[in-house]
C-alpha cells in the first residue's frame, strides 16, 4: 500500500508516466530544497547540505513527514507546499470569481481552502447596481464546488473545500440542510460558526427565538416555521420589532443541526468566539474559517504548512514510555523545517504571500498515537490514555514553542509580532505566530505505517484492493507485528478477526492485548471528545478528529458530543454516524412539523415509451415485467403474473411505486438496491424443487429486471456517490473530518 501510493502520488514521472525517482531520491529532493532556505539567513553551502542530511534522515526514517504538498511540489517551478489556506469571499460578482480563480491556482496544484460565506448579501435582498434581488450564497457556493470539480482532473491531488457561516446568518437554514443532497457539494465540508452567546442561551433558555441579522442593513430577524427550506427569501422573515410567534427557537435550529449530522456527518461545528480568543494577531485581523479539516484557523489569505512526527517511532525498547530526549530533538527539527518552507515556499496569490510571511504560521502535529498506546499498553478510552495524551501534547508543546523561540533569535521575530498576543501577553519574541496543529494525516500516516493523527484505530483486519482489482484482507499492521512477537496468529484467528469476532472472545490472543486493542465504534463517545479536548488544551492552533459512532447511534447521542465538545473548550467538532450516507432521508427537527412543500413530483409519463419485457419463474407463477424508458431515463415498470394465484396486487403496487419514484429521478441503483434479495417464502420453498426459479421474490425479480434494463456494470447503490472513493470507486470513511480510503490509500485532506 505504501510503495503504491508513492508511486502513484508522490514519486515525479516524466512526461509518459514513467517513474523518475525513487523513494530516496524524494526524500533528498524534499530535504535539499528546504534546507535552501538557510542561505538566506547567511549559512554556507556547507551548512546547507548538513541540515539538508538531517531532514533526509528525518523523513527517511519515518519520524517526521511534511503535508502532502512539500513531497510532491519540492523543486518544482513555481511549486506550492503548502496544504492549508483560507480566501475571503466579498460581496460582489467581481470579488466573488477573483476568489473562484484563486481556488483554481490552489487547488491545481494540491492545497485545499475554507471559505466563510458571511459577506454575501442573503437571498432576496437587493443587489443595488441593477435594484434587482440577490440569489444568495448558496448559488455562489455552487460555483466554487464546480470549480473544484473541473480543476481536480489535472491536479496533483484532489482539492479539498470547506464551507462555514455563521449560526445568525439569515439563509442558515439552507446551509444547515445543504448536504441533504448527499450527492451535492461533495468536495465540500460544511460547518457552522457558533458563537458563546449562542451556546449560553442554548443551555439557558433554549425556547429563546432565534433571530438571524443583515449584514448590511444591521436587521435582525426571525425564521418563520413556515419557511421552505431550500428556497425561502429574505422577505419571509420576520422583523425582530414584530410579533415573533410559530418561529424556529434557539433549541429548533440546534436540533436541526444535531439531526442533520445524525443523518448525514455534516455540518460540524466551529466555536468561532473560542477560535479567536486564541487568535495570535487580532490586531491583523478576525479569523472568519478554517482550513477543510478544521485544524487550521486562518485570517483571510493566510495560508499554513504543517507536519507530523510519528510518536511510534519514540517508544522505548521495553515498551514502558516514550523516548522523550529523541522526541525533543524531533520536535525542534519538525519546527525549522516547516519554518523553512515559508522561505522556499511558492506562492500562487500576492495577497497569500504578503500574509504568510507576516504571521510565518506553521502546523507541527502527530501521527500514530493510537498504535503508541497499544505499544505502551494502555487501553484509548481510559484515564491513562488521557494523561498520556496530556504530557505528549504538551511537551510537544513546550519544545516546539522553545525552538521558534531560538530560531527567533537566530532569523528575527515573525513581522507581526508586534501587537500580537506573543508581545502583549506573553512578552516572548517568537518566529512563528502559531505553532503546533492536530492535523488529519490520510496518506501521509500510510506512508509512515501507522495511525492517522490522534484517531483510534479503524479496524483491526481492514479489506484492502490489489492493483489487479482484487480484494483481500490483512491484519493492522501493528497487530501482525505484535501477533509475530508473541507467537505467530493462526489462520483460525486471523478467520475470526476477518469475521468481526471481538479478539478478547479469541483465546488465542492474550488478554493483555485484546485489552488495549480498541476500535474507533467501540470508544464511548465521551472519550472521543475527551481526547480531542486533551490535545486542544495544548495545541496553538486546533485539533482535527472525528467521532465515528456505530451505526445505532442515536440523534441523543450525537448531541451529546456537541454539547460536551463546547463544555470542554474543543474549538469545533465533528462527527460520523456508520452508514449514515447511505441514501438518507432526513425529516424536520422543529417540534410542531410543517406541511413539506418542498416534495418532489413525478415527471409527466409521455405518450411513448419504449422498453422491454423479461420473463421470471417465481413461486407464484411466471412473471412477465415490463421496464420502460423515456428521453429522460428508466420511467416506469409494469408487471403481470402469466396465470392465476400469486399476489398480484402487490406487485402492481410495488411497480406503481417504483414508476413514481423514477419519474421523480430517484437513481435506479437505489431502488435495485432496496428491492434486490428480499424473500419470499413460496418462492423459496418451490426453488427446491424447480431449478427454472431463480429469483428470490416477486420484488426481487422486479429489481432483477430493473437491473437488467439499466445494462452492465450496475454496481450496488447502499453507499451512495458522495462517500465513494474518485479513484478505485470503493466506500470511504470519515477520518479526522475528511474522506479516506482503506483500499487504495486516497484522502482528500492529507
């Protein structure tokens, strides 16, 4: 897997596609075009090439890798290295695609971006150059998402986005509900920005009205219950001065959030006032989003370059703690390489430059904590993993705050220290506005072997993909080499564990292990946040970490997580319910519901379609169905039992259902996929004795003849487009508020 995905993303290729490095050969690329910054500052060739050794070494041995963009884009022309950037959106046309066209130069050339939509005048308010009505952010979002979607063909990576507004924004409801769609937006994470005044009245008065402002005119307003989701105006909402009666509550709109994150993973939340109380330069600016993970809080064009070190690689040779002296030394080097990459660093935009530069943020993180706790024995959900979690992030802390310290000595302050909190607070000259980040590290943590970030562990036997398309399955890696330590596992085991037989039941596996071995859906949800919580207590920048609950977790459940994310000082949270995506139907969250006129309605039927009829032995007789299309698509289905007997009426109502749904362009996938083996116990007990049946159902031949209708490679709709992988078209799962693949390696974020 590893070798793979260097191969494929990583290691440069001359204009065939043929392969022109080697592993080694990157890893010296990397490291020499870093070093290079040091020349700036006055060192000799000499010293050049001692430092360009050391960060070799480090990267080579697995103990720090920078984000994606420093391996692939180092000594490139004009290469960009950096993974992290936030673009401000302004109200007007003009601004608004100068900011699309800097999404493109980003994106092109692998880094992601977070937006904030606030700016932009809410649908139906006035556009005053032509006194027309505005059609709102959400038809400008469309056009980022779109961009992205061109862009990403050609790129080094696939682009990444994030999308947030505030909770009083006036078209909130249309944010909330915009991934409703699952196949909408889908290089889009979406978060809303929720200030403290709105938690304390949550927790205080939560039947409090929840009014949403203008921008513009200053306004404020309530939500009238009787607003469409999806297409409601400026104009339809009540002015703060009225009579504010049947409007959606402080309590309505954050059910409307929790439900819709049940539902579909999304939206997170960013506690904005929390963001920028840390913010390190308010005298530069206000921090209005985030990168599209979540762990980079940046002013408007600031971008960031971030890196981890893969505490694995620190444990002591009798497993009882971390090699603390090494993981210092590591720490300092992680800090002046991405300092480095400031200097060396290309960058797409002026405006980008100018900023960067100024606030020189970088992102020192981790990978593989989870496989260090198992090495440690210490079990995730516990007291010990907390404590542990709190003397690593905050050493890391301490250390990396030390060397920008020294490194501040030796090269200067960053330029806007003066006025920042590190001049008005801390009294410390410091060469980095921010230092430390708990980033998401996707393939970077394949590359180095282990873990992703501070995320548990996934699966102990997870499926994978061969590049001939073939699937099979493997230990974690750090389960085949504690298995190999302590006694080959047998077959058998390894059969169990495929199987999803919990290792304590296996009596193979010693208790000491099965103890500690511990997967993401098996960690209460209050030890997610707790950890998150840990590392944000020490953590300059934010923390990226998804709480991936089983699939019977329940709307409580998930608010739950909010509440103890705000109650914890988390700066925002995510979550991922198993499954969740899969072809969701979301219902309203106020208490009193309201007619849904936003329904679909079925196509009109034309007067001709054409189609064919496939014939089926089932247990009530043959089954003759009818599968027809119009310009448009499959539209209808008929069915008719060839003799007497059988249930005819409910085939006729499930075709009358099936012809419905389709002509209101339902995906006949889905509709395959929620018809398909269902059984019938007629059918089933005649198929032993008459080999010509070979269905399972009436529903289920009609699924079979839908499928047939619709031609080959009709693949299987129970994970819908949105939560499928763009490159080996597997499922995907939510890992530190992105998007990976165990199959294939791809992550949309790392």
């Amino acid at each position: 897997m590893r070798n793979r995905i260097l191969r494929q993303r990583y290691l440069w290729k001359d204009a065939n596609g043929k392969i022109i490095e080697t592993v080694d050969q990157m890893f010296h690329r990397v490291a020499q075009h870093v070093a290079s910054a040091e020349l700036k500052y006055g060192a000799s060739d000499t010293n050049v090439k001692e430092w360009a050794d050391v960060f070799y070494n480090l990267m080579k041995n697995n103990k720090f890798l920078p984000n994606s963009p420093t391996l692939m884009n180092a000594c490139r022309k004009n290469g960009m290295l950096s993974a992290c950037f936030v673009l401000p959106v302004e109200d007007s046309v003009e601004d608004i695609f100068e900011s699309i066209k800097q999404t493109a130069l980003i994106q092109k050339a692998g880094g992601g971006t977070g937006f904030s939509f606030d700016r932009l005048r809410p649908t139906g308010d006035v556009v005053r150059s032509s006194g027309g009505k505005t059609s709102g952010p959400i038809s400008f979002w469309r056009v980022f998402a779109q961009t992205t979607e061109a862009i990403q063909q050609g790129a080094f990576r696939r682009g990444a986005n994030t999308g947030m507004m505030s909770i009083d924004y006036p078209d909130i409801l249309k944010f909330i509900n915009a991934k409703q769609d699952v196949g909408a937006l889908t290089n889009f994470n979406i978060s809303v920005k929720i200030p403290d005044a709105f938690m304390k009245t949550l927790l205080e008065k939560p039947n409090t009205p929840h009014l949403v402002v203008n921008l513009r005119t200053k306004k404020r307003y309530a939500i009238p219950h009787s607003a469409k989701s999806f297409t409601y105006t400026i104009d339809e909402l009540i002015p703060e001065k009225q009579r504010i009666i049947g409007c959606y509550t402080i309590g309505e709109i954050w059910a409307l959030i929790v439900r819709n994150a049940w539902a579909t993973g999304e939206p997170g939340l960013c506690f904005i006032d929390r963001i920028n109380e840390s913010n390190p330069t308010p005298h530069v600016g206000c921090i209005e989003a985030t990168n599209p993970c979540g762990e980079q809080p940046l002013l408007p064009y600031e971008s960031c370059t971030l890196g981890s070190i893969n505490i694995t690689k620190f444990i002591s040779r009798n497993r009882t703690d971390l090699n603390w002296e090494d993981l210092a030394d590591a720490v300092r080097l992680g800090v002046r390489f991405l300092d480095n990459v400031i200097d060396v660093n290309h960058y797409p935009v002026p405006e980008i430059e100018k900023i960067t530069l100024g606030n020189r943020k970088i992102g020192l993180g981790i990978t593989g904590f989870a496989d260090a706790l198992v090495l440690l024995g210490i079990r995730y959900a516990s007291e010990e993993a907390a404590e542990f979690a709190g003397k690593l992030a905050s050493f890391i802390q301490e250390h990396a705050h030390q060397e920008s310290e020294e490194l501040a000595k030796e090269k200067d302050y960053f330029p806007n220290w003066k006025g920042s909190i590190w001049e008005t607070e801390y009294h410390r000259p410091i060469r980095n506005a921010a230092v430390t980040t708990i980033a998401p590290t996707g393939t970077i943590s394949i590359i180095a072997g282990c873990t992703g970030g501070i995320e548990p562990i996934f699966s102990l036997f997870p499926k994978r993909r061969a590049l001939e398309g073939e699937e099979f399955r493997h230990l974690h890696p750090l389960i085949e080499r504690l298995g190999r330590e302590q006694g080959r596992l047998s077959a058998e085991a390894c059969k169990q564990l495929s199987a999803g037989i919990p290792p304590h039941t296996i009596p193979e596996i010693s208790p000491k292990l099965t103890n500690v071995l511990v997967t993401a859906h098996e960690v209460p949800l209050e030890w997610h946040v707790k950890i998150q919580a840990t590392f944000q207590k020490y953590t300059d920048n934010a923390v990226s970490k998804t709480v991936n609950l089983p699939a019977n977790a329940t709307v409580e459940d998930v608010d739950k997580v909010y509440q103890l994310a705000y109650k914890r000082d988390c700066k925002g949270i995510t979550v991922y319910r198993d499954g969740c995506r899969e072809n969701q139907v979301i219902t309203a969250a106020h208490k009193t519901p309201q007619p849904n006129t936003d329904m679909l309605s079925p196509r009109p039927r034309p007067h001709k379609t054409v189609g064919q009829t496939i014939k089926s032995r089932t247990g009530c007789g043959t089954l003759f169905i009818s599968v027809n299309k119009d310009e448009n698509g499959l539209c209808e289905v008929f069915a008719n039992l060839g003799k007497a007997g059988g249930c005819p009426s409910q085939s006729e109502a499930t075709c009358r259902v099936v012809s419905a749904a389709l002509r209101c362009g339902v995906d006949p996938k889905v509709i395959i996929e929620q018809l398909k083996n269902i059984r019938c116990l007629s059918t089933i007990a005649r198929r032993k004795d008459n080999k010509d049946i070979d269905v399972l159902s009436c529903p289920d031949a009609i699924a079979r003849a839908i499928e047939e209708a619709l031609g080959e490679n009709c693949e299987s709709a129970r994970i819908s487009p949105v939560n499928r992988c763009p490159d080996c078209s597997r499922p995907l799962r939510r890992e530190a508020g992105c998007d990976v693949c165990d199959e294939c390696g791809f992550s949309k974020c790392s």
